[in-house]
C-alpha cells in the first residue's frame, strides 16, 4: 500500500507471504517507475532496516539503489520511532524525523505521517465482505473502492 500524505491511494500490492524488503523494493520500483513520478520522502515504519538493506546492497544492485535510495529520503514516522530506533544510531541520523526541518512547522508536523496505517484500517473494514467473496470478485470490489476514495479526496 502507497498512499499520500492526504490518503490518496497511489498504488496497491498483495502480499502472499509476510512483509519482506524484498517484496517492497519490488513494489517500490514498479510503483514509482509506472507512475514516473517520486516522492521526496517516504514514511515506512520499517525505515531504517529498509534503508540499510538498501544502503548495503548499493554493488549488486546499482538501478535499484539509484531509484529508491539516492532519490527518495526514507523516515520512520513519530508513532513508530520509539526506543530501539533511538538507540541504533543510523536509524537516529538517517530516518527520524525530527532531523528534517522540512517535515515540520514549528512543532507541528506538516505531513500526515500515519496516512497508510489509517488507510489500513480502512481497509480492515471490508473484512466482513470479503469474506464471502471469491479471489476474483474481492479484487474487483477493492479496486473499486479505491478508486471510488480517490476520486472523494483530492489527489495532494
């Protein structure tokens, strides 16, 4: 799930399995070279161990880390910075948020950093429809309901 800071859905993936960095960076790239567009930041609870992964892998993968790593800052939102991200100190000086004045006016944050989460539980709510759906028919009825959202909110 790629969102807006303003709840527009950018794109939407199924996971099959659990949330792997592979899996992400796949989503990522496809995402962002379809639309041909990239964000100056991502939020991603995961942040820091996806931008390590990134950073290490910079030799086998040079296309990758020139798309997800050089052009796009990677911040781990307020909710989810909590102690163990404080104290690895990459994660301090690569992805909280504080460190970049541009996120914030003042104290107060300029971005709504939670937009996917909320966006996921939203999502949740349809649980009791899909249920009774086959594969085919909950695609259907997802990819409609997004696109019935986006065209309620106004794309940021």
């Amino acid at each position: 799930l790629v969102v807006w800071s303003c709840g527009h859905i950018m794109d939407i993936g199924k996971m099959y399995s659990f949330e792997s960095n592979k899996f992400i960076t796949g989503f990522l790239c496809q995402t962002f070279m379809r639309l041909e567009e990239y964000p100056t930041f991502m939020f991603y609870d995961k942040a820091c161990v996806f931008v390590r992964t990134l950073k290490n892998g910079a030799q086998q993968n040079k296309l990758l880390h020139k798309m997800l790593y050089q052009k796009i800052i990677w911040v781990v939102d307020r909710f989810h910075f909590r102690n163990p991200s404080r104290r690895d100190r990459f994660c301090m000086e690569n992805c909280d948020a504080r460190s970049f004045a541009r996120l914030y006016q003042g104290n107060k944050p300029l971005f709504n950093t939670s937009a996917a989460e909320q966006c996921a539980g939203w999502f949740e709510k349809m649980g009791h429809i899909l249920r009774y759906l086959d594969p085919l028919q909950a695609d259907f009825f997802l990819f409609s309901m997004v696109d019935m959202r986006n065209e309620q909110l106004s794309k940021c």
